[in-house]
C-alpha cells in the first residue's frame, strides 16, 4: 500500500551529527504524481522547530495505516514547489522496496555490532550480536559471565548507517534464553523490556538500511 494524500509522514534526515540524525520529524503529504511525493516542510513535534531540507537530502520515513501497520521505505529530495506554501518535492517509493511492520511485531536482520552489557553488582562486558530487530537482539559472549533465563540486562548498542554515521541505543532486556555453542560461548536472546520509542526508532532505522542492502545484492 503506498502512502496517499494527507498521510503523515514521520522521518529521519542523514545528516553527519549524530544528535540531528536521530531526530524524528513529520509532514503531510499534499500531493502525489506517479514518481514524486509533495510534502509540506517537516515539523519537530517537541520543539515545534521545522526542519530546512536541501537538494539531495537522504530520508529515512514511514507511514501508518489505520490497522497500525508501519511502512517504511528510504527517498532523497528531488527539489521543491512554490504553491500557496512551499513544498518539497520526494522520490516515490516503489512498491516493492516497501517495509511493513505491524505492531507488536519488528524485523530482524543479520547483524554483528558491538554490545555493551551491564549486570547487576556493576559487572560489564563487550558483546557482539548476530542478529537485531526493533523487538529484541541476540548476542555472543564469554561464557564465564553469569547470564541465564530471566536476568535482566542494561545495554548500549553501537548502531552504524549507511551515511557513515554512528549512534548509540540504550535500554534494559530481558534474557529469554542462553544457548551454549560448540566453540563454549554463549548466544543470549534477549527482548526488550525497557526502550524509549527514539531508541527503538533508531534500531529499526538500522534494521531497514541493512535489509536494503540485502536485496540489492
């Protein structure tokens, strides 16, 4: 389903300073042609701030339908449009490069990004994670650190994009299950308990840029 006029549009700008990238701004969408999307200028819900956009600016955004179903997809700016109000002129998504989320339930990719983990009693360890999703992680670690089913973890996670930019997404886990390896590590799998939704956010920004590149290969 791609997006129709009036819809909202919520979305992240590429930008080099970490802080900006992670905003989250949105717009309406005023008007459709068969390749290009008119939006009006977006808005920082908190600040109430508008975001300038220039020629060739990446965007990170999705839609909701009425069931509570994301759409994600990626587009740049093409330009702009003097109407009663200024417009900016967005790529199309095609249909096919489209990602739906549905609530409750979060893409995984494949993934090795580096963890940092803390226990309680102030124990802190390094990890690398094999696969992350808006939902949850997976792990690899040491098999000396104390983990079983129900322990509770305080987490940072590297999160690099593809503009070769890198943040950061803190929240608390819950381990859900430990499996030991051939090679004696263990693999943890861990859903998230505590995460605030900006946190989240950029997980699934992360989550979509790599599923992408999968299907460009």
């Amino acid at each position: 389903m791609l997006p129709m006029i009036n819809q909202i549009l919520y979305m992240q700008i590429a930008s080099s300073d970490d802080e900006e990238a992670a905003l989250v701004y949105k717009a309406r969408i005023a008007d459709l042609t068969d390749d290009e999307m008119f939006i009006e200028v977006p808005l920082h819900e908190g600040t109430g701030r508008l975001k300038r956009l220039f020629l060739g600016d990446e965007i990170s955004a999705y839609y909701m339908t009425q069931e509570g179903v994301k759409h994600y997809f990626n587009s740049h700016v093409l330009g702009f449009k003097e109407d009663a109000v200024r417009l900016i002129r967005i790529r199309k998504p095609d249909p096919d490069s489209i990602t739906k989320i549905q609530r409750r339930h979060f893409l995984r990719v494949a993934a090795e990004l580096e963890i940092a983990v803390k226990l309680s009693g102030n124990v802190r360890f390094i990890g690398i994670t094999d696969d992350v999703g808006g939902g949850g992680i997976s792990f690899m670690v040491d098999s000396r650190w104390s983990i079983e089913q129900g322990t509770e973890l305080d987490c940072w996670l590297l999160v690099p994009y593809r503009n070769g930019s890198v943040d950061h997404s803190q929240f608390t886990a819950e381990v859900v299950r430990v499996k030991t390896l051939d090679n004696g590590k263990h693999q943890v799998m861990a859903k998230f308990s505590k995460i605030m939704d900006s946190e989240r956010q950029r997980i699934i920004r992360f989550c979509f840029e790599r599923q992408l590149d999968y299907r460009k290969r």
